[in-house]
C-alpha cells in the first residue's frame, strides 16, 4: 500500500475508534451514573452523559464530509467496542457486590479509563486538522474546536474525583468536590497545580 493511501486509511482508522469511543461512553456513562453517590458528581456526569450525545453528532457530521459509512467495522474498532463492553461488565460486577462505595470508585476509574482512550482520539484529531494537509481538515478542525475543552473536563475532572473519593475511603480528607471541578481546569498543566493546591484548600476550610 502506498504511503498516502495507508496514511487516509489510518485517518479514518483513528475515526472509527473515536466514533465506537463515544458509542460506548454513552453506556459507560449511563452505567456510571447508577454507581454515583457524591451529588456533585453525579450533576458532573449527566453533563457529560449529553456532552457525549453531543460529540457522537459532532463526528457523524465529519464521516458525513468525508463520505465515510459511520457502521464499518474494522479490527480496531471492535477492540475498543470490546474494552468499552469490559468497563460496563465491569461496574455491574462491582454493582453486584452490594457495596455502593466501592462500587462509585470502580465507576470513577472505569470513566478515567474510557476518557484516556477519548482525550486521545480527539487530540489527535487536533494534531492532523492542525498539521495534516489531506482534504477534510477544515472538517476536522470545526469538530476538534467544537468538543476540545469539554473532553479535557471529562479526563482532568473525573481523575480528581476519584482521587478524592480514594482518598476520603480511606478515612483522610478530602477536598470535594476536587480541586480540578473548583479551579475549572482544562489542561493537564492546569489538573497539576490545582492538585498541588488540594492541601491549602483542604486548611481554608478548617
């Protein structure tokens, strides 16, 4: 296969999965959301719970543009259709358990887990709108700007509060909602100093 030719094919290869990512976020989240004890948290993932409606649309108008059939299937898609079907398989064994704590904490990581995966798809769909030169990348570049800040809430956001919620299971104290949903971050940059800030506001509120 010549290298422009594999190069389009690895473009839509990298759009699948972030199609089937999304797809499978929407159960992620609706099975999460039946794990959630904290208010806040559960007001945080409703949100994203739409937000991810939202993003599912935002890619369907891009393989609209591109001409691509949004029900292909390719081996890589199925993986990540796999690992999503996992995360949801496993909530419900936590579910199962009776434990509702634990459960909430399973959730918390199987949301991280998936928006590792989704952050990563939508960055590189920045990277090639931004650095790529095939057609589509204005295509590209509209749904990247659209959905960007919103994917960074989902990771940054959810890793603060499964960090607190560990930390407050383990009977030290906590800052919740984290520091992250506080300071509004948006930037992993950003995720690390409002960490680093968790024990000043943990003493402003003793």
């Amino acid at each position: 296969m010549e290298k422009k030719s594999y190069i389009k094919k690895q473009l839509h290869e990298l759009l699948y999965q972030a199609l089937e990512t999304e797809r499978g976020g929407l159960k992620i989240y609706e099975t999460a959301l039946s794990c959630a004890l904290n208010k806040d948290l559960k007001t945080e993932w409703q949100e994203y719970l739409e937000q991810t409606r939202t993003h599912e649309q935002v890619l369907l108008k891009v393989f609209d543009k591109l001409g691509m059939d949004p029900d292909t299937v390719t081996a890589g898609r199925e993986v990540v259709a796999h690992i999503g079907d996992s995360l949801v398989t496993a909530m419900e064994m936590a579910k199962a358990e009776g434990d509702a704590s634990a459960a909430q904490l399973v959730a918390c990581e199987c949301v991280v887990l998936a928006e590792t995966k989704d952050h990563q798809n939508w960055e590189l769909i920045g990277h090639v709108a931004e650095h790529g030169k095939g057609e589509g990348t204005g295509a590209l570049k509209a749904a990247f700007e659209e959905v960007e800040e919103e994917e960074d809430h989902h990771l940054y956001h959810t890793k603060g509060f499964t960090r607190e919620l560990w930390i407050e299971s383990l009977g030290l104290p906590a800052v919740l909602p984290p520091p992250e949903e506080v300071k509004k971050v948006e930037t992993a940059i950003g995720a690390a100093r409002a960490e680093n800030q968790r024990d000043d506001m943990l003493n402003s509120k003793h």
